[in-house]
C-alpha cells in the first residue's frame, strides 16, 4: 500500500499551490481528475485575457 502523508484531491491552481505548502515538510500526493496542465484553471486565464483584451 502507498501511504503519503497528505494527499490533495485536485490539480488546479489551489490544488497544486497546497501541495507546495505542504511539501515543505510532508510527504505529497495529488489526485486529479486531468493532467495539472489541462486543468479548468488554466484554460479559464486564456477566456479572462480575451475580453478584456479590447480595454485600454
């Protein structure tokens, strides 16, 4: 059995900065659904530069 000591559900952008913190001194795991890369946090910044890409 794998044993870590904290495991973070989730590999969005909150995800991932906690298991940062955490790694500091702990033992890491992360479980997600996608790939870190493909995650909705990431494809959300792309729709956010787009529409305000028109405001000065």
């Amino acid at each position: 059995m794998i044993e870590h000591e904290v495991l973070v559900v989730g590999g969005g952008l909150a995800g991932l900065r906690a298991a940062i913190e955490a790694a500091q001194g702990c033992d890491v795991a992360i479980v997600s659904q996608v790939h870190p890369v493909r995650s909705h946090s990431g494809a959300a910044q792309g729709g956010i530069n787009a529409s305000l890409a028109n405001v000065p």
